[in-house]
C-alpha cells in the first residue's frame, strides 16, 4: 500500500510531515494525502458533476470536442488519444486557466486559449472553477513543505507559478472492457504535482515500483493520490521521482471515474533547479535519461511535448504538425 499522509499534522509537526513527504516522494514517489482541507461536501459534488456530464447524450459532449480547439481543451471522445502510441480506453474533458488565445503563437504558446463548456450543463464551469481553486492552495501548501524539505526556502517555486499558472485539470471516465487493457498507458505526468480524485470503488490505477513491478493504487475514501511530475525529478536532479503509473481498463460492466488535477507553472516558467544538501544530494539519481521521452525544465516545453504526443490529430489539424516519438502522456 502507498505511504498515507496527514496534511493537517503538519501544523503541529512540520518537520515529520516532511521528512515522510521527502521520503515518499524519494521512494514510491506516490501517496494518499488526507487532511488537505478540501471538503467532502465538494468532493462528492465535483464527482456528481463528472457523472453528470458524461451521462449526456453524445452529441452534447461532442459539441465541445477539442477537435476544435487548437489549445488541446475539450472533449476527447473514447479511443481519441494515444499513449505510447496506443489507443486509451477513456473519454475526457481536458481544461485549463481561461485566457486569450495569443495571435501569431509559437510551440507551446499555443496552449493558451479558452476553454470549452459544456451548455447542456451550466454547472460543470462553476464547479470546475471552484474545485481549481481549492486545488491549488493544496497544491502550494504541499510545494512549500516540499522546498523547505530539500533545504530550498520555502518560496522556492512561487515566481514559477506566480504569472498564469498552466494548470490542467482532466475529467476523465474509463468504461469496462474486456477488448483493450489499456486505459492510459505507462507515462509520467510532465508537470510538477498532481492531485488525483478517484470515485470510491473505481479501481485500476498501477504504479511503478523501483523494480519494476506493478502495485495497484486503489481509491482510499476522502483522499487525493498525490504524485510528482517530470518537473521535481528536473528541479532535484532526481532526487524526487516522476513515478511512472498507468490505469488498467476496468471490468466490462463497471467502469472507472477519475478528475486528476494537474498542478503546473507558467508556460514559460523554468523550474528552478535546487542546491540539495549533502545528504539528499548524495542520494539523487539524475534526471532520467530516455531519448524517447527527453525531459524539459521549461513547462512549457514539456506540455508541448506530452498534448502533442497524446493528441496528434489536434496536433495535425492545427498545427500541422507530426509527433516526434510516441512515449509518454502529458
Ligand atoms: O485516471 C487516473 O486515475 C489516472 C490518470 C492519469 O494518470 C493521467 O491522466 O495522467
Ligand atoms: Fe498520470
């Protein structure tokens, strides 16, 4: 089973809380965090509201298709995305901040834009709005005991996500099936922290352990399944580990509910890359070094690199563009 860690002892005990989150996220590099504030009452409704979406009629979901949107946002209908080059079993609404599309963008630039909503469901972006922002005070507790652990001050990344942070955030269900194991396949996430919310009972989500092998990551009630992206590997010279996890298809007749929320800098932000002590520095494995999946310390790039990879026909269509390699998500 995943380390679990308390948010709220923190508070009475700073530093066990990060010397088990340094130790997590050096090992596993996976974990179930409780006491993160977030009320059930807003988590049961943001659960609702996924349901509720992908319960509409197809025609309703397709009418914000992020075929149309050269910024990566919006529906992807089941087997419209690719990881490692093959199809996943899922569909899901892909979001972020809602900014102005910039004329004339280059690269990863063109990632900002607008969002699509849904208008058969009027809540789906009040509710999307208020889960970024209790999301995100989660996500900056969490890096600032993070940097304090890794003997950086404990504002270490705060210029990085000061000026338009680049979150993401997926609503993402997974239908059963007995035709295609893959639901996402094996990747890192390529930012710097994510909070995963998985309904309770939906089960399917592996994670890679240091050997090898696969350990299943189940739902634990009331709790996010905290990870780390390809980011805190690049800034602690990979003392952290960007963890690679996958999610299996679920049984046909079942099927798997998940909003993973993608905590990320600017798009130009460079991650600061820290000075660790001695001792952790002693310890860190460097950045992994995979031709096919190169690891970038500008967000940016890197989320180019994973939207393009994970969606080559918006890619194609609005961008003209062919993937370079096919490893790796977002
Ligand atoms: O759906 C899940 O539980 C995890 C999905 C995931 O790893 C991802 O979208 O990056
Ligand atoms: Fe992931």
């Amino acid at each position: 089973m995943l380390p679990v860690l308390n948010l709220r002892t923190a508070d009475a005990d700073p530093a066990e809380f990060r010397r088990r989150l340094l130790d997590a996220t050096h090992t596993v590099g996976f974990f179930y965090l409780t006491g993160h504030g977030v009320p059930q009452t807003a988590i049961d409704r943001i659960l609702r509201v996924a349901r509720e979406f992908f319960a509409l009629p197809q025609s309703a979901k397709d009418e914000i298709s992020m075929l149309n949107s050269p910024q990566f946002r919006g529906y992807t209908r089941l087997g419209g995305e690719l990881t490692n080059g093959a199809v996943d079993w899922r569909e899901q609404v892909d979001l972020g901040p809602d900014l102005p599309v910039i004329e004339g963008a280059e690269g990863y630039w063109n990632l900002q834009g607008p969002n699509q909503w849904p208008s058969a469901q009027p809540e789906f972006r009040e509710a999307l709005y208020r889960w970024d922002d209790r999301l995100a005070e989660v996500g900056r507790r969490l890096l600032a005991h993070w940097a304090t652990a890794l003997g950086a001050p404990d504002d270490v990344f705060d210029a990085a996500f000061r000026d338009r942070p680049a979150t993401l955030i997926k609503v993402v269900r997974y239908p059963g099936s007995d035709e295609t194991p893959q639901g996402v396949g094996a990747h890192k996430d390529s930012g710097v922290l994510t909070l995963l919310l998985v309904e309770p009972g939906s089960a399917g989500l592996q994670v890679e352990a240091a050997d090898g092998s696969w350990i299943d990551a189940p739902p634990l009630d009331g709790a996010f399944i905290v990870n780390i992206g390809e980011l805190l590997e690049f800034a602690t010279d990979g003392y952290l580990r960007a963890t690679r996890h996958r999610v299996l298809a679920p049984a046909p007749g079942t099927d798997r509910l998940s909003i993973p929320y993608f905590f990320n800098p600017s798009l130009d932000a460079q991650i600061p890359t820290l000075t660790l002590p001695d001792h952790l520095a002693a310890d860190a494995r460097g950045i992994e070094d995979d031709p096919a999946n190169p690891i970038y310390g500008t967000y940016g790039e890197n989320a180019w690199k994973s939207r393009t990879r994970a969606h080559p026909d918006v890619a194609a269509k609005h961008h003209g563009i062919v993937p370079a390699g096919d490893a790796s998500a977002y």
